[in-house]
C-alpha cells in the first residue's frame, strides 16, 4: 500500500493506493475548535498534531501494512514570509513519518511533482487519471478538494516513477 500526503496542519490531504489503483482519498480538516457559545479555542501544536496524527491512523488503519509513505515537502521560497507556520509544517511532516512508515519514506518536492501546474489543470488531469476520485472525494468541502487533488497527483507522480524504474 501507497500513502501519500500533501501535508498542512488545517487541510491535510491523504490518499491510498493499491497496486497502482487510487483506493481512497480525503482532506483531514484540523481547524481551531469552538465551544457551545461559539467561543473560539486556539489549539496549541501538541493538539493540532496529536488531532492529526488520530486522524491519520483512523484514516489507514482499515488497510493493510503502508509498504512506501509518499510526502511533500515544501519550497522555502514560496512561503518565506511566514517562518514560525513552516517550522510548524516541517514538524507536523516529521512527526507523520516517524509515526506512520513502516515502510519506505519518499519526499517529493511540489516542483518536481507538479511543476507549475494551475490547482485547476491538476484537479483536471487527476479527474483523467482516476475517475473514481469525483466518488470518494464528494462529501469533501470544496475549499478542501484541492488539498486532496493534491495528494493523489503525489502519489500518481511517485507510482509513474516507480513504474519508470520497473519497481511496480
């Protein structure tokens, strides 16, 4: 089995593969919560990462042993200006592959998987590839279905290379 993830701490995208079949997909939301008045309440990093680290094993735990753990790791340069939330990511991504790879661990940069694709030319290209993905992914929200687009067009990318090096 295929895990790959397109890591962020409030919409993560996961998705399964099996045998080079796209099995499951979804967005794992770990926003802020709130209380019955509507009070917010602002999680601290422990929280958000033990939310979605219960989210994640929930997510796989139906399916057997995870053989390869697909991750994006992010362009610094993209997203300079907000250092403390990279530091925060580079953790969470961290935390994810020392909890969950049993198997073998692969980082895939977002320039070398999706180049300088639109969301829109991914999200038409995913929807080619796996027709089945309009089914898993339609009780998703639609501000969420990038981040799961995402994660299938990684592990596409890492199955399309495995396949390139006959080792699928």
């Amino acid at each position: 089995m295929i895990i790959s993830i397109d890591p962020s701490i409030i919409n993560l995208g996961i998705a399964k593969f099996e045998d080079g079949k796209l099995i499951d997909a979804t967005c794992i939301h770990n926003p802020d919560g709130y209380t019955k008045n509507k009070k917010k309440i602002k999680y601290t990093e422990v929280e958000r990462l033990d939310n979605l680290i219960t989210s994640i094993f929930t997510f796989i735990s139906d399916y057997s042993v995870m053989d390869n753990l697909v991750i994006e790791i992010p362009n610094y340069q993209y997203n300079d200006t907000n250092k403390k939330s990279m530091f925060l990511l580079h953790k969470t991504i961290g935390f994810i592959e020392g909890s969950f790879c049993s198997g073998e661990k692969h980082e895939v940069g977002v320039r070398e998987w999706k180049s300088n694709k639109s969301k829109e030319a991914t999200e038409y290209e995913i929807n080619l590839i796996y027709p089945s993905i309009k089914e898993l992914i339609k009780n998703v929200p639609d501000g969420q279905k990038n981040n799961v687009y995402d994660a299938v067009g990684i592990g596409h990318y890492f199955i399309s290379k495995q396949k390139m090096e006959g080792k699928l």
